[in-house]
C-alpha cells in the first residue's frame, strides 16, 4: 500500500531536513517532537526543535512552527509561537510560513520570534516516504530521520594483511522516528540500523553486526531544572560515553 502523507505533514519534514541540513553538528533537530511545557504541564507539540546534541542543555533550544496553508500568518500565529517559546523555555521561535505574513504579523514579531518565508515549491522533489522505516513494532508508518553522524576510529592492521597499522574510520548516522521519536543508528560499514528505546530499563545496550569495541544505548536525563531529555548515547572501550543525539521531552 503506498503511504500518503498530507502536504503540511511533508511541508514540516522538509523544513526539519533543510534546517538539520544546515545546523552545526553540536545541534541536533528533532521533527515532529513533544516537550512538555514548564508553565502549563503538558506535553506540547512543536513542528521542528533545535537544542544542543552533546549535553544535557535545554538552555539553547530553539523552536518552529511550520505553517503549509494559502492565508496569509497573522498576529495570532505569532502570539501562539510567542506563548509556545515561554511555555518549553526556547531562546527564540521561527515561523515559518509558505504564504507570507500580514504587516500586523510583521510588528509583532520581537527579540523571541521572527518569521521565514518557504515556498512550497521545493515540496516536489522532497518525499519522506522515501526515509527508511522505524523499526519499533508498535510504530504506525514513522520514517526514520538522520540528523548525526558520529564517525569512530580504531587503529589496527587491515584485512589487506598489509603490515602498517592504519587509523580505519567508521561513519553512522543517527536520528530519530518521525512519529514515534525512537532513536535509532546505522552503520554504514555493516549496513545494520539498530532501534535504540530510551524508555527500556532492561535495554543494555546494542551492537552492530561488526563487534567493535563500542555500542549505543539510550537514556533519559535531566537537567538541573528537571527538564527532561532522551539521549543517545556511543559507549567506548575505554570508557567514555558520548552523547550523539538528544531531544526534549
Ligand atoms: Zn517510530
Ligand atoms: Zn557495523
């Protein structure tokens, strides 16, 4: 059966793509995420999130409301971003609108939301059906998308039998479900995409089909507020943990 997406679903996963695209490494994006508000306690719905990969930081987040529709934002929009920003603690908000925005819109922006312009034309070429799927059984239809790509390196002789010692390089992507935010990792020297739950005590950790002296596990932190996060994490032979991917609660 062919997956179909609404438009202003596909519209939001392009905005998330095109900002992870550009982010530095040390910010991760997170599409379609759920954090739970500081001043109302309940768990809001943000389009796109920006925050800090490697730490346990909620202080740099940045949000955006992704807006796929033929009127115009108006001064609401921006009054909801604004109110949103404050509920999850973000330092700013972007609107980003495929229509342009009223003059009155334009005013109310200030220092904590401003507003982007994305035509829907770029929408053609761009299919997150094309993603690969997550791998949490109890998933419905969620794509998986890659926003980190922690390299590992380990000294040691080739297969070639060649005698030098050589540094060998192993790239992986991680990410996250774009419905049900499960991380997950792909190797690309084996091909293998692990489903690393952040919720699972009983989950020790996983590998990829190459053995090496590393593997991934997730978990959730919290910070010095008590603001939640899920973490991914690489642990190393020696010992150190790395934090390659997070996303707020
Ligand atoms: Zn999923
Ligand atoms: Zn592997």
């Amino acid at each position: 059966m062919k997956e179909t997406r609404p438009d202003w679903e596909i519209y939001e996963r392009m905005v998330a793509r095109l900002i992870a695209d550009q982010s530095e490494t040390g910010l991760c994006v997170t599409p379609n995420a759920k954090v739970m508000g500081k001043i109302s306690h309940t768990t809001r719905p943000i389009d796109v999130v920006i925050e800090a990969r490697h730490d346990t930081d909620n202080t740099r987040r940045l949000i955006v409301d992704a807006k796929h529709r033929r009127q115009k934002a108006d001064v609401k929009d921006i009054e909801e971003l604004l109110g949103l920003v404050n509920d999850v603690g973000a330092t700013h908000g972007y609107l980003v609108t495929s229509s342009g925005y009223t003059k009155a819109a334009g005013r109310r922006t200030q220092m904590s939301a401003s507003i982007r312009i994305m035509p829907v034309d770029r929408l053609e070429n761009f299919d997150p059906s094309t993603w690969p799927k997550c791998k949490n059984p109890l998933c419905k239809q969620g794509r998986i998308f890659w926003d980190g790509y922690p390299e590992m390196s380990l000294k040691g002789f080739p297969v070639d039998k060649s005698s030098e010692l050589k540094t060998m390089r192993f790239v992986h992507y991680v990410g996250k479900c774009d419905r049900c935010g499960t991380f997950h990792v792909w190797c690309i020297t084996c091909n293998d995409t692990l489903l690393v739950q952040h919720d699972n005590e009983e989950d020790h950790g996983h590998q990829c089909r190459c053995r090496l002296p590393w593997f991934w596990l997730a978990s959730v932190e919290e910070d010095e507020e008590s603001c939640k996060s899920a973490e991914l994490h690489a642990a190393l032979g020696n010992g150190q943990i790395i934090t390659v991917d997070r996303r707020g609660l």
